[in-house]
C-alpha cells in the first residue's frame, strides 16, 4: 500500500475528549466502538482503558483516568496527563461524541477491508485451499459490514495464575517428603506442603513459641486449609505426611503407661489410707479426735494430690468444640485437629448444638488462656493452649464456611493460611514411582525425633532472633503496613493481612525447630531463615486474596471460570454449548446451569454467541454456537489465524 490507511485523528480525539467531558459517552459507545477501532495506538489505549473505568464502576474523569494509566506504567506512553487536558480541548462539546464515533468505525471498517485484499494477495501464492481463503474473505467482509469489533475483556475478578508452593525453602528431609508424596500420588505439591507444614505445628505447637522483641511472642501452632475438589487424593497425601504422627504418639503412649500404673497404685494406696483415717477420727472419743480429724485431713489432701497422667493424644479428627477443650486441657494445651475433610466447620458453626462455638479455636491459635468447665469436675484453664488445624476441604466447603455465623466477624477466618492449588485430575502420571525407603525413613524418624524432644516441655520453650532477622521482619512489616490502608492491595482484608507479620514469623519458628531437631530451643533464629518463611508468607497471601475472591463470589462467576479454565485447556475457539458441557459437566450440575454463564462471558466480552444455522427437516435443533475472544488465549489482535486488523498502523 502506498496509502495511509483509512483514519482521521481528530475524529478519534473527538471522541476520548468527549469521553472525558461527559463520563456517559464511554457508557453510550462502548458497545459499538473497540479500541481495535482506533488508528492511532495510543487511542486505543485511552478508550480500553476508559471502557474498562466505565464497566467496573469507576469514574470516569481525567484525574481517575491519569491515576489508572500511572499504576498500569502507561501515562508516559500515551503523552502523559497534558496530552488528556489537550484531547479535552480538541472538542468543543460531547454533543456530537456519536458522529465522531461513527467516523472512526467507518475508517476502521475500510482498514478491515484493506487488509483483507493483502491477506487474500498473500494466501493466494500460497498452497491453501482456494474454498478456504474465499470462504475466510467472506466472513471477514460479514464483520466488517456489521462493524463487528471485539470490545475489550471486563475481568470476572481478581483470580489469576496463584504460585505454586515452595517446598523447596523447607528442611531438606521435610522437602524430599513433600516433592516424593506429590509425585507418588500425582498430587500438587501444595497439599504435602501444606500438610507438612500441620505436622511440624502438631510436633512444637505448644511447646516453643519465637520471641520478636519486647512482648511480642508468637506460638508456633498454624491453621491451614487446602481447597481440592473430590477425587484428588487427599486422603492419600494425609495419610503419608500425618503417618509419623500417630506412630510418635504410640511411643508416648507406650512411655507414659508405667507412669500411669504407677499413679493408679499411689491413689489406691493413698485413698485407703485416707479412708482408715477418716474412720479412725470418726470413732475416736472426745479427747483424741481432734488430732485423728488434722491427720484424715492430711491424709485426704495427699489422695486428692495424686494425678493420674493421661494417654497422650497429639492428633484428633473431627470433634467438638466442647471435647476439643477438654482434650487441650487434658494434653496440656497441645492438640491438633487434621482431617482431609472439612466437617469440623459445620461442627464449629453449631451442627450438633445449634450454636456456633468459635473461642476455642481462637483462643487455642493465639495463645489465650481458656479455661474448661465440666459438671463432673472443677473448672480447669489452660495457660497456653496451641491448637493445630490442618484440613482438606471441598471447593463448596470453603464458599460455605464464609457464610457460617461468626467466622469472617469474630477472626476466624484471618487465622487460616489457605491454599487453592490447581487440580491435577485428568493430568497425573500412571505408575509413578513410590517415595523412597530412605526419604520416608528419614522423615519418619525426624518428625518423631521432634515430637518427643518437646514433649516434656511444660513452659514454652523460647526462640529469640538474631538483630538481623529482627530487621527482616521490619521489612515484613514495613511492606504490609501501606497494604492494609483503605484502596491498598490488602484493604478488604485487613483482618487476615493484620495477622500476616504474625505468620511469616510462626514459619520461621517451624523452619528452624526442624532444622535443629534436638537443640532448635538453644539457638536463635537466623535471618536466613525469616526469609524462607517470607517466601511461603508470599505464597500464602495470594492464596489468601483468591479465597476471600471465591467466598465471595456468586455461583455463576465461578461456574464461568470454569468455562475459561476449559477453553483454555482445550485451545477452543469456537464450540457449541453441547461439547462444553460435555467438557464440563463434572463440576456444573446441569446444561441449564451455562445459560446464566454463557450470558455473563458475553457480557464480559470473552464469548460471542453466533448465529445458528437455518433448521432443515425433523430433529433437535442445532446446539448454540460461540466463537471466543482471541485475548483468551493470549493472541490479541488475531482472529481465526488471520493477521491483526491494525498491523499496518504507526508505533
């Protein structure tokens, strides 16, 4: 070509001018003008970006407009803020924005129709099939006709690709466990990971807990939660990772039964001593019973001082709040609740009794002291209680548990450390090899090594940190706290950022107690160390943001991201509504389900429905068609293969 192409910049100034003087004219335009539309590149940046605004219920002003392109890196591209105020005065009212539109869409249809006669030139040299570039033609020359442009995505939400777990930053015989589970049960990494991570909280909650400075002291006890939907071989995992557990926890069984022998005798003896004393004070005459009454009483004293130890238990499933009290406080503040289910949420919220009862699992992941009332026995209280939760959960479990009374208002869910890894269903690996005798062994015997050196620990033990991870968790702090303000990355989720700090320095603890199995309690904590756990910190925070993101979304914007999900997995880019419920009918119940999702991808501007074909003779009519945006699939600006409409406009 030896021409410009069709165009007319002070058209497409018109318009944005327009735009900014009136916000309505984006709401007007949009769905008729693309940013595709515009010649100039730098336009069609202002005008996605305006669409965009307008969509999500932004305003839509210069100032709005400057602050969105500034955090995006694209203020200086476009000209910066002076080039707004200059687009503003190029028009003299927003009257007349729909002609000036109108003269833009006309150019960029005939720039359609251009580039269609070089695509036509070039495939004719070619070896493709003469019905298929005539065929192409006419379709390319149908949209353009209809002015047909695809409009810029409008996000479903803020879920994007989440970071896979980094096993890698803990000890070398957790890490060889976790990376041999995952590829033995084809299972992503996140769940050993994570389990893991609850086993190391079950073997030190309760008795460590890290200094940072002054005060402040964090316990070592964590609660996590990964989201897996069925059939992923959760149960599996749990057993491999949590096996070690109940294995250290018969070994203290086995220890403590002669104690308890021993105990059981004491208060039988004692017992019957204070009873022949009693009786003896009872039948004493005037004169003796006085000094036979001080020695019953003695006596009676010394059998009530006699305490039967009780059965260890490190690892319960799913029990009540009220038993889950009453274990810490028979364990001695220690306890863990692991499941690869999610029932001890309905248990929480008041399945059995009606009433949600939340303070023990915020007491025992804070540390504060709880105390137990039973009508069998006197009150009892637990200093410090170290409640360990790690669970395996449903999909439907975690939307429902945002609903449950008290969780979101009264902390609970800011406790949790969540994980949403990706499903592997469908993608795993037959026959892959077992985890090795040696990595197995090893993490058997460490993980036990643990659980006893800090068994006998009645006051925490204490790990302070070195000057230098205390100026890492500055940094930590430091970079959340703008996070937290109102409008920051973390603003709707104050209540979970504000224990993050918390968190990270929780891990560091657990990393440190596993690398130095025997004597962690002696050493400070390096800043080496507070950085690995910084690493899972990050990996945990954008967990968290997509899970807060699914609890609170409704049933079709989740059914619709699991029609992107399938669109990408497939590389579709047309189908019918029959192949993809073919495709998806596992997770979404029935076909009528899509209508409401097919409905909001179009909206959304990810789908266009295409007109059916005339129906000929007898039968079911033919299913709904789509075609997809090809910014799906990463290839903006492509259609059908077919080179993009402004390949020949300026830079």
């Amino acid at each position: 070509m030896t021409r410009a192409p069709a165009h007319d910049l002070n058209a497409e100034q018109a318009v944005i001018g327009a735009a900014l003087l009136a916000p309505n004219v984006v709401a007007e335009l949009a769905g008729t003008l693309a940013p595709a539309d515009f010649y100039r590149p730098v336009h069609g940046r202002l005008w996605e970006a305006l669409c965009a605004m307008q969509a999500t219920g932004q305003p839509v002003d210069p100032i709005a407009l400057a602050a969105r392109l500034a955090d995006s890196g694209d203020l200086g591209k476009v000209g910066g803020a002076p080039y707004l105020h200059t687009l503003i005065q190029s028009v003299p009212t927003a009257a007349n924005a729909s002609h000036y539109a109108r003269i833009v869409a006309d150019h960029a249809r005939r720039r359609q129709v251009a580039d269609l006669g070089v695509y036509i030139a070039e495939r004719a040299g070619t070896d493709t099939d003469v019905a298929e570039i005539v065929a192409t033609g006419r379709a390319i020359l149908d949209q353009a006709a209809a002015g047909s442009q695809w409009s810029p995505l409008i996000p479903l939400g803020n879920r994007r690709h989440l970071p896979d777990f980094p096993g890698y930053v803990l000890p070398e015989w957790v890490a060889n466990m976790v990376y041999g589970v995952a590829e033995f049960t084809q299972t992503p990494v996140d769940l050993a990971g994570c389990i893991a991570l609850a086993a190391l909280s079950t073997a030190a909650g309760g008795r460590a807990e890290v200094e940072v400075r002054g005060s402040w002291r964090e316990p070592t006890n964590l609660f996590t939660v990964v989201v897996l939907p069925p059939g992923s071989r959760k149960s599996a995992v749990f057993a491999a990772m949590i096996g070690p557990l109940l294995t250290a926890e018969r070994a203290l069984v086995e220890r403590t039964k002669p104690a308890i022998v021993e105990a059981e005798l004491a208060a039988r003896v004692a017992g019957k001593a204070a009873e022949k004393a009693a009786n003896a004070a009872a039948n004493a005459d005037q004169s003796g019973r006085d000094t036979l009454l001080a020695e019953a009483t003695a006596a009676a004293m010394n059998a009530d001082a006699v305490t039967i130890p009780v059965l260890p238990q490190l690892v319960a499933d799913d029990v009540t709040s009220e038993e889950a009290a009453s274990l810490l406080a028979e364990q001695g503040g220690r306890l863990a609740v692991l499941s690869p289910e999610g029932g001890i949420f309905a248990t929480i919220a008041g399945r059995y009794s009606g009433t949600p009862n939340l303070e023990v699992f915020l007491k025992g992941h804070a540390g504060d002291m709880l105390r137990v009332n039973r009508r069998s026995r006197s009150p009892e209280h637990v200093e410090h209680p170290a409640l360990t939760l790690g669970l395996a959960v449903q999909p439907d479990v975690l939307r429902d548990i945002a609903d449950m009374p008290g969780f979101r208002g009264k902390g609970l869910l800011a406790r949790i450390l969540f994980s949403l890894p990706e499903n592997t269903v469908g993608r795993r690996k037959i026959g892959a090899d077992p985890v090795s005798e040696q990595v197995a062994s090893a993490y058997t015997a460490n993980l036990g090594a643990l659980v006893m050196t800090l068994a006998e620990w009645t006051d925490p033990a204490v790990l302070p940190l070195t000057p230098e991870a205390n100026e890492r968790v500055l940094d930590i702090e430091r970079a959340v706290e703008p996070r937290l303000a109102p409008g920051g990355a973390w603003g709707h989720l104050v209540d979970w950022g504000s224990k993050y700090t918390g968190a990270v320095v929780r891990l560091a603890g657990l990393i440190h107690l596993a690398e130095h199995l025997r004597d962690g309690w002696g050493k400070p904590i390096q800043a080496e160390t507070v950085e690995r756990a910084g690493l899972l910190g990050d990996y945990f925070a954008a967990h968290a943001l997509a899970a807060f993101d699914d609890m609170g979304t409704d049933k079709s914007t989740r059914y619709a991201r699991l029609v992107l999900a399938w669109i990408e997995r497939t590389a579709a880019t047309t189908f019918t509504k029959r192949e993809l419920y073919r495709g998806v009918r596992s997770q979404i119940p029935t076909a009528a389900d899509l209508d409401p999702v097919l409905s909001l991808l179009e909206i959304h501007g990810y789908l266009r429905q295409l007109n059916a074909p005339a129906r000929t003779g007898a039968g079911r009519p033919a299913s709904p068609s789509f075609l997809v945006h090809p910014e799906v699939h990463g290839s903006a600006g492509t259609v059908h293969g077919l080179p993009g409409w402004a390949s020949r406009r300026p830079a």
